[in-house]
C-alpha cells in the first residue's frame, strides 16, 4: 500500500505541474480529476484487498505483549490527534506563508504556472505544492496542511515495515513512536 500511495502522488503531482503548464488549472478540472483518481483507487484497493487480507492472517501477533501494544498504539493515537489539531490552525511559519501556500493560490488564479517575480522560493521544484492545489481549489487551505500529516504518517508506517525486517516488532513500534514524537517531526508533521 505504500508504495502505491507514494507512486499515486508522484503521478497526481506531476499530472498537476503539466496541467500548469498548459494553463489549465482549474478548480472544475481539479475536483473533476480528484473525483476520477479517487473511483480509480477505490476501484484498485477492491480488487487487490484480498492480497493483503490474507497478508494480515499470516503476520505474528503473538510478539506483541497486549499491554505493550495497548500502550504504544495510545500515544501514537495521542501523538497523531495533537498533530491533526496543530495542522487545523492558521498557516503561520514562513514557508508555508511565502511559499508552499502562496504559489499554489497564484497558480490557481492564473490558472497556470508562472514565475513569480521577488518570490526565488516559487522557483523550487514543486512536488508537495501541486497537491496543495487540490484543496486550495476547493477552497480548504487548512486541509493543505493534512497533506503533511498523511506523508509523516506514511513515514512513520514504512520505518516500521522497513524496522520489521531487522527488528523485533516490539522495537519496530517504539522506533516509529521515536520519529513521531520527535520535534522536528511533530512540527514539520502540521506544516505545508
């Protein structure tokens, strides 16, 4: 599944930086195409569901002490809701009111891509700010800020899959809790 979102992304990003380019950025054309990935991955996710329901049978819960568990997953649980309540609040950090924010709304109101004269930053390669076009066209700039929260929850799922090969699961989950709570994480995590 990780995979598949990080290869999703990757295409939806660079389907919106050509559309950009070709002066076709559009709120209609945008929520149109959100629409249509979106039947697309639910589509693909029923169709291969049965692959990982028989994956998740054969993992080994019985490593998992149920109170260690409980405990680990409460504060990833706790630590997540403060991070989602973070992302909620108004833009404030200077990236996020110079650049990763501001672009996209230009490129919205152009409808295009275009250089932004003064701003060197709008220069940059813009991965992330193409899918903060998504909901800066549908007019939902705190969602914009979720954008970051879902790749640091991606992050924290990969290092423990990625810590499972090498690791007791134990340790794997304790791992993931370390990356999340750490402070530049927990505050890059609610930041566009």
């Amino acid at each position: 599944i990780l995979h598949a979102v990080g290869i999703g992304s990757i295409i939806i990003s660079n389907l919106f930086f050509l559309q950009g380019l070709a002066g076709g950025l559009f709120r209609r054309f945008i929520a149109g195409e959100v629409i249509m990935l979106f039947l697309i991955s639910i589509f693909l996710f029923v169709k291969y569901f049965p692959l990982f329901r028989s994956a998740e049978k054969s993992t080994d819960r019985k490593a998992f002490s149920s109170f260690l568990l409980g405990v680990c997953l409460s504060l990833m649980a706790l630590l997540t809701f403060m991070i989602f309540l973070n992302a909620l609040l108004p833009p404030s950090m200077r990236d996020e009111l110079v650049y990763h924010l501001t672009a996209p709304k230009l490129y919205i109101e152009k409808h295009r891509i275009f250089n932004i004269k003064g701003n060197i930053f709008a220069s940059f390669p813009s991965f992330t700010e193409m899918l903060y076009l998504i909901p800066l066209a549908l007019g939902r700039e705190a969602c914009a800020r979720i954008i970051s929260l879902i790749f640091s929850l991606l992050s924290v799922s990969a290092l423990y899959y990625l810590s499972c090969r090498f690791l007791e699961k134990n340790y794997s989950l304790i791992s993931s809790i370390f990356l999340i709570s750490a402070p530049v994480v927990f505050e890059v995590s609610a930041a566009a």
